[in-house]
C-alpha cells in the first residue's frame, strides 16, 4: 500500500471524526448516527458501495424521519459517509440501527455507529453497552472484529460477497414491486365493482346518484385512479421488517399526500378519505403477512397492533379550530368511527363478512349487494349519523336486519324490500359511506384470501 493514499486516507478519517464532534457539541441532547460502508482496503467507493449507504440512509429517512433533525452526506476516501441527527434517546436508537444491521438485507455491508454526548465528549455506544453480542462476520460467522484484523477475507472474496448480496436486494426489490403492483390493482378493482354495486341505498352507483348531489358514478373513477398508486406505495413501504407501528407512521404521511390528489381529481369532493384509511390499513397488513409469511387471519392482528394508539388522535380536540367529521362525531357523541373499527382489527370484515362469504355461492352484483346490507346490520356507520342522527342509525340497522331475515338478494321479497328502501333512503338524503368503504375493503380482503394466502 502507498503511504501518500494511506495518509490521506487517515486524514479523510480525521476529518470525519472532527465533524462529528463539532455535530454533537451543537446538539448534545441528540443523538447521532454515522453511516459508511463496511469494506476492507483504502478504494472503498464503487458504485455498489455507494449504492448500498444510499439504500440504508434513505431507508432510514423513511421509516424514521419524525425523529431526524439533521442529514448529511458526502463522500471521501472512506466512501460515502452520512450523518444523522435523531430527537431521541441513545438505547432505542442503537437498537433500532442493530435492527437494520440484522435485518436488513444490505445490513451486514455497512456500519452505523451511534453517538451520545458525555461528560463534555462524545461517546460511541458499542454493542455490549446494550448486552448484544458482538457483530458476526459476513463470511465466516465468526466475530467480525477478529477477521477484519488478521484480514482473514481477501478483497476478492469480500468483493464477490458484496455483489450477491447487492444483486439479491435488487431481485427482492423487483418482487416487491411486482406484488405491491397487483396488490393495489386488487384494491383498484375493491373500489371500482363498491361503487359499481347496485342497489346501494343511497350510495353512487352507475345507475343512480344516490343521496348525493355532488357526486357521481365518474367522479368515483377518477378518484379510484387516482389513489390507486398511493395505495402500491404504502404496500412497497410495507414489505419489510419494521414493527407495524413504524410501518403505520409513513403509510399515513403518503395518505396525506393521497388526499390531496384525490381532491385534485373529484374537484374538492371527498369521495374516498375514509377510503383511502381503511384500505391504506389493509393493504400494508397485508403486506406485513405476507412479508411475516403469516395467514390470512393474522391480519387482522397485525391492524390492531399497527393502530393500537389511534385514539391518540381524538386528544385536545377542543383545542382544535377545524374539525373533521369524525372528530366532531367524537367530541358529541363519543363515536369513535372508522379509527376504533381498526383499533379493533376490523373485526366486523374478518369475523363477520369473511367467514360468511368465504364459501358462497353468490357472486358479482348479488354478492356485493349482500355483504353491504350485512355490514349494514352491523356496522355504527359515521356517514349515516353525521348526515342525519343516532335514530337514523339505529333504523338502518333494523331495516337491513330484517332484509337478511327475509333472504336479501336470495330471494323475491327480499328483492323488492330492496328496491322499496333505496327508494326510501334517497328521499330521505341517507348514504351508508361508511359501509360502502367497509363493503371495498371486504372484497379486497377477499380476493386477497383467494390469491394470496389460502390456508
Ligand atoms: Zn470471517
């Protein structure tokens, strides 16, 4: 090895550790997280190095940015370096990067150290300050520490060993895109055949516009198109180790942004808010499932762990100056809505519409029309009370309570009641939207049984 690069080499290191000093004096209530790549020899940057730090830092980005108060990154002979400033304690933060160090395909290729600020000093936390073993090698299994200094590894095989690790996050990648791909077609065709449903009792439907005056058949297209690749965004995002928790973080930050597009598309017509929630929830569950390799029931535990703390959201509502529907349903009438059905792992779809129509002998139209009216029954429906009242509610239940008595779609009489109360219900302006979203979500999770995990 040439002294000059070896100088240079070690002053670049110098250099690295200055500004991370100067990063913790300013800020020695953070913590601070360094990343580079972990590869032998002084040529450390290549394509897929740098790719690699590039892969872990802006996975990192994602899935915690509510704690990062500062990011930073440039390249110098020890390849690419970044740094990372977290509002949070030093322990969760090293568990967190031993995590990705773990877990993480890419995981074993770079090295994230952890900074506190002490005594006037910064201080690196090692492994051992939590009670974890030492880091493995990426070969051998033995401790890393020992082969990095007897070079146990040539570069050669260090090198090679970087490729197949590189190229297999690049095939996983493309499965995840593939998957979350024809995941979100399946809730794309969930939205299309709700809103396709006729009679609805009062929803939009192709034949009529319900209860609604703002709104119509298309409006529902453009708004399903245009949600639809948020949706595939929150599965890609979903497919991954992270706790349900961290997951639920960023799928709620794209549905802000889906939001917004869907009132770009519908011209400021909330079509699909609760929608965009409640199939957001579902499809990153069951990304998680499949990610876990769990089955189709587990689902329903994975929401409920994912929005165990939901009802956060209805704290210091008088605080607020704009409410939204839910929330004032909330601050009246102690309903907690569309978040306490996910906080109970929506139970009413996997419990009740599921097991019942696992196995049916109804399809299309008929099948549709029969799982809304069962939600129906069921269901404390916000859009129903918000339009009108608590008695409204409670005469939907029981109309379509005895609708099911009589068979509903099965059988003549049951027929004709339905049409009678679509009748009904428009003329007296009622809109089961909540049913009708709760009714997208079944048949999502149907499909989803039958295609993906049916046993
Ligand atoms: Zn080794």
């Amino acid at each position: 090895m040439n002294t000059d690069s070896i100088q240079a080499f070690l002053m670049d290191r110098e250099k690295r550790v200055y500004n991370q000093e100067k990063l913790m004096e300013k800020n020695k209530d953070k913590t601070l997280v360094t990343i580079r790549i972990n590869y032998p020899g002084l040529e450390k940057s290549n394509y897929i190095t740098d790719d690699i730090v590039n892969i872990i830092y802006s996975d990192i980005m994602t899935y915690h940015k509510k704690y990062i108060v500062y990011n930073d990154k440039y390249k110098n002979r020890e390849g690419l370096v970044c740094h990372l400033l977290f509002r949070a304690d030093f322990v969760s933060i090293k568990k967190l990067m031993i995590e990705i160090e773990e877990k993480h395909i890419l995981g074993r290729c770079i090295d994230i150290d952890v900074y506190t600020y002490k005594n006037d000093k910064i201080i690196g936390i090692s492994r051992s300050d939590l009670y974890k073993a030492p880091r493995k090698c990426f070969i051998c299994d033995l401790d890393a520490k020992i082969c990095s200094r007897a070079q146990t590894h040539s570069i050669d095989e260090i090198k090679k060993y970087f490729d197949e690790l590189y190229k297999r996050y690049k095939k996983k990648q493309e499965f995840i895109e593939d998957i979350s791909y024809n995941i979100s077609q399946l809730a794309l065709k969930a939205m299309i055949s709700e809103v396709s449903t006729f009679p609805s009792f009062g929803l939009v439907s192709p034949i009529s516009d319900g209860s609604h005056k703002d709104m119509n058949y298309y409006t529902f297209l453009n708004s399903s198109m245009a949600i639809t690749p948020y949706l595939k965004e929150m599965a890609k995002f979903s497919y991954t180790y992270k706790s349900p928790q961290y997951i639920f973080d960023i799928i709620r930050n794209i549905g802000l942004e889906c939001e917004e597009k869907m009132l770009e598309a519908t011209n400021n017509v909330n079509t699909h808010k609760g929608m965009i929630f409640l199939m957001g929830i579902c499809i990153s569950a069951t990304m998680k499932a499949i990610y876990e390799d769990k089955n189709f029931y587990d689902i329903k535990d994975i929401i409920k762990v994912m929005t165990e703390d939901i009802l956060d959201d209805f704290k210091d509502l008088n605080l607020k100056k704009e409410l939204t529907h839910g929330e004032k349903l909330y601050l009246y009438h102690r309903f907690t809505g569309i978040r306490g059905q996910v906080k109970d792992g929506l139970s009413v779809v996997f419990d009740n519409i599921i097991k019942e129509y696992e196995n049916t002998t109804l399809d299309g139209n008929n099948l549709y029309t029969q799982i809304l009216i069962h939600l129906m029954s069921v269901v404390e429906d916000s859009t129903v009370v918000y339009r009108q009242d608590i008695q409204t509610l409670r005469k939907v239940q029981s109309d379509a309570k005895d609708l099911l008595k009589i068979g509903g779609v099965n059988t003549v009489e049951g027929k004709n009641r339905i049409e009678k109360l679509e009748k009904e219900y428009i003329q007296e302006n009622i809109s089961p939207g909540g049913c009708a979203d709760l009714l997208a979500v079944s048949i999502f999770l149907l499909d989803i049984k039958n295609k993906y995990m049916n046993r």
